[in-house]
C-alpha cells in the first residue's frame, strides 16, 4: 500500500481520510491510539497483535471488500458498515461526505469482485491439488510381496476417468453405427 498513491485524500483538523484502490485508511490526529500506532510502525511483529486489538473498537485501515455499504446522513456524516465491527460514522462535513461515499460506492464492488475470483481461484487450485494428490495414491507401487493386510479396492480418479473414456467410445461407435445404417437405407 505504501507504493501506490491514495485515489482520494481528505484532511481535517481531527482527522485525515485517505481511499486507495483497495484500501480505506483513517488517521486520527492527537490521540494516544495514534501515537500507539505510529510507534509500532517499525515493529511489526507488535503491529499484528497489539494493533489488532486496538482495531477491535474501530479500524483504521479496512479493505474495501470488507465494508458492506455506505451511506450519508443530513448532517454531512458518513456511516460505513462494517461485517464484524461497529459501524463507523466520521463527521467530515456535506461535500466531502458526498465524495468520499462516491468514491468508495465506486471502488467496492470491484474490489468486493477481485476477492471473489481470488476465493474462487484459490478452490480452484486445491480442487487440482487433491485430484493430483489422489492419483499419486493411487499410483503407489504395492510392495513385492503384496500388503499384510487386504486393501479394498476403492474407484478412484484413475478408474472414473477410465470408466468416462470408455463410455465416450461406446457413444461414439453407437452413433458411428447409426449414421452407418442411415447410409445403407439411403
């Protein structure tokens, strides 16, 4: 995150709010939290735990596939819902609560898209990964004298694909056969 360069940036006395790609990052100014955070920064090891508590109450950085939805009161302040958390409401004011709820109303569904495929992706490869891990299985080499014990001989990947083969070659000679026939009436 620190490569790329904020979409949107929002600065308030109290507060500054900045929109990545695909990140919403909220510093508060002037308090305890924020000088907790600013001294963990070079340790990360602490970051993880102790900042992960203090994200507890309100988080400072939220994915944007995180947030569920975004809205904007009268007053100008702008509630995001978060899954696991409490709402966050930041009072920045009409006009950059409109350009702020934008942007992010932009920004999420791609972001909430790209996650998608990633879960998606990453099923999609432990799928491959446990056939593959099933055809080594079955692929083993019984020791020279056989098992001590009987195996029950299980249908595995090798004989369904087998099994699948064959009986695309019966349906292929099938209807070989009938196109045969139909020739021969012709």
């Amino acid at each position: 995150m620190s490569k790329e360069a904020p979409l949107l940036v929002i600065n308030k006395p109290h507060l500054t709010v900045s929109v990545y790609e695909s990140m919403l990052r909220m510093d508060v100014k002037g308090t305890v939290k924020n000088d907790i955070e600013e001294a963990l920064e070079n340790a990360p090891v602490l970051k993880q735990t102790i900042g992960s508590i203090l994200g507890i109450f309100a988080p400072l950085h939220v994915r944007l596939s995180d947030i569920d939805s975004v809205d904007v009161d009268k007053e100008g302040k702008i509630s995001i819902k978060l899954p696991r958390h409490r709402d966050l409401v930041l009072p920045l004011g009409p006009a950059d609560s409109k350009m702020l709820a934008d942007k992010l109303n932009e920004l999420i569904p791609i972001e909430k898209e790209k996650e998608l495929e990633q879960i998606m992706k990453k099923n999609r490869l432990q799928r491959i990964g446990n056939v593959e891990r099933e055809r080594a299985k079955e692929e083993m080499v019984l020791p020279a004298g056989g098992t001590q014990f009987p195996i029950a001989e299980l249908e595995g990947v090798i004989e369904k694909e087998k099994r699948a083969a064959q009986e695309q070659e019966v349906t292929e000679s099938e209807e070989a056969e009938e196109e045969a026939a139909e020739d021969q009436e012709r």
